[in-house]
C-alpha cells in the first residue's frame, strides 16, 4: 500500500463532516473524544476573595464540630438499625439491576451509533444519500457484533491493566530482597510504562479501526475480523500510526482551545462576579446571568465540536480502509 494522500484526507474529512450534519447525530453517541470537562470547573475560583471576618476561636469551634457531628452520627446509625435487613436486600437489588439496565443501555446506544457512523460515511464517501432513515437501519442490522466486539476488547483493555501490574508486582517481590536488581526492575518499569501504554493503546486503537470496519461493512464474524485486522494492521502500520497520531491532535488542539474558551469565557466573568458582589449587587447580578448562559452556550458548542470530530476521525479511518483495500484489489473496494 502507498503512503496515503493525507491532505486529501482532511479534506474530504472536513467536507463529509460540513455535508452531512446527519452524521452529527451519531458522532455525539459514539462515546469518544464527545464535549469538554466542566467538572469543578469554578472551585478553583473560591480561594481568590480573602476572608476578612475576625478567625474564631479553635477550641470552640472544635468543640461545637463535634458536638454537632457526634449527634449526627447516632441519629444517623438509630436510623440505619431501623431499617430491617431485607430492605437493604432489596435496595441493593435494585440499585445493581439499575446500574446494569443503564451500562446495557449505555452499550446499545454507543454501538448502534458507532456502526451508523462507519456505515454513513462509506455511504458519503461513495456519493449515496445520508440521512438518519438510511444509516439507523444499518446500525441495528449490525448491532449485536458491534456489542460481542466492544465487550472483548474491554476484556483485553482489562487485562492489560490488571495482569501487567500484577505480573511487574510478582516479579518484584521475588527479587526484592536482592538490592541491584529491586533497583534497576523499578528504574525499568517506571521508564517503560509511558512507552508501553502508549504503544498499546495505539496498536489497540489501530486493531479496533480496522475491525469495527470489517464488521460492519464486510460483514465479517468476530474472529475474522480480529485476524484479519491484525494483519491490515501489520502491513499498513505506519499509515495507520499517521491517522491515529492526525486524529489525536486534532482532539488535542479542540480540546486545548476549549479549554482556554471556558477560561476567558466563563472563568474570568465567573471570577469578576464573585469579586462585585459585595460592592456592586446589580452588576453582579447581571454578569452572574450572561455567565450562566455563556456556559450553557459553551456545553451545546463543545458538544457539535465533539460530535464533528468523532465524525472527522471516523471518516479519515474509513479513507484508509478503502485505500487499503484498493491496494489489495487492484484499485476496487470489493
């Protein structure tokens, strides 16, 4: 296989992205590189203002802390010896069929979008209609694939987590008691685990492109498309190394200009609010406002930017799939 026209890649990418807004839907499913974080976003304003009122006195106020929580405790643990055990069964029941009818959902849904994603954009990169009629079908036609898929290569993430530490941890207490070696096994494995998780996870992102791809739009089983794609893997390591790296700074460089818009946008009249609303109530008041909508504005753009994106990375990956299969069929995607 060539080296991929990368620039024609973006290109297109850019054009199926602004075309077909359909597609939008999906991306914002898939459950990938979707919005910013705003967790805590404005905690870290709290420490600006100091505190001018006079400190009280520590040994009263620990006193009353825990005067106060030592009544809370006891009306806390009469409360919870009140309720019989087999309520608590019950409850605990409930609250785990609850998380597993969410998780199961949560696992229809990403999937679903994401085999509509992949199916909606071979369909525009062969000039077919694209719209939520057309592509839906084809997610659900190839939902339970997508979810046996999704759920082995959460087995194989799992594992790496696990049983690499736990086998780096073995090895070190066997040779724990013989300094030089504990000392040159630490060294190594904190100098190795940066590169290794990085490699891992891109050989994992690069396996995982090309066999949702055979999945869906080869209608391969799960273990063809496993070995299928670690060869197209293998043979085209380096262009798919540029396409993972290319989508991942595009997601950086989002992701970075996000977070200096949330910061001007939002932070600093966040900041200016709190500081105004001692002297000027009205004014704070007003601002406090135009924030609150500036962050609402702020989360519905941050989500069409993280559903585009999904669509532009999905997109560059099918290009290479089709190019890929050009190379091995003589110029035909067949």
């Amino acid at each position: 296989m060539k080296t991929p026209d990368y620039t024609a890649y973006i290109k297109n990418s850019f054009s199926i992205v602004i075309k077909y807004k359909w597609l939008w839907i999906f991306g914002a499913l898939a459950g990938s590189g979707s919005g910013f974080s705003l967790s805590r976003g404005f905690d870290f304003f709290n420490n600006f203002y100091p505190d001018q009122k006079p400190l009280p006195d520590p040994s009263s106020s620990t006193e009353k802390i825990a005067n106060v929580l030592g009544s809370t405790t006891s009306a806390l643990k009469d409360w919870l010896q009140s309720i019989p055990i087999s309520k608590w069964v019950i409850l605990s029941l409930l609250l785990i069929c609850l998380i597993i009818m969410g998780l199961l959902i949560a696992l229809i849904i990403i999937n679903w979008s994401r085999a509509g994603l992949i199916k909606g954009i071979d369909k525009a990169l062969s000039e077919n209609e694209v719209s939520l009629e057309t592509v839906s079908p084809e997610g659900f036609k190839y939902l339970n694939k997508m979810i046996l898929w999704s759920l082995f290569l959460f087995g194989i993430v799992l594992c790496l987590t696990t049983i690499t530490p736990l086998l780096w941890l073995l090895i070190y207490l066997i040779i724990k008691t013989i300094t030089f070696l504990n000392i040159i096994w630490i060294t190594v494995g904190l100098l190795a685990i940066i590169p290794l998780f990085f490699i891992s996870f891109l050989m994992l992102t690069i396996i995982n492109a090309y066999a949702e791809r055979l999945i869906i739009l080869k209608d391969y089983s799960i273990k063809d498309a496993l070995k299928t794609a670690v060869i197209i893997s293998r043979k085209t390591l380096l262009a798919s190394a540029l396409t993972g790296l290319i989508n991942f700074g595009f997601k950086i460089f989002i992701g970075f200009a996000g977070f200096i818009s949330l910061f001007l946008l939002i932070g600093l009249p966040a900041y200016l609010t709190y500081r105004s609303i001692q002297t000027y109530s009205a004014f704070s008041l007003f601002l406090g406002i135009l924030t609150v909508f500036a962050l609402l504005i702020f989360i519905f753009i941050s989500s069409v930017l993280g559903a585009s994106l999904n669509v532009f990375s999905y997109s560059n990956w099918n290009q290479l799939f089709r190019d890929y299969l050009k190379s091995i069929n003589g110029g035909k995607n067949d």
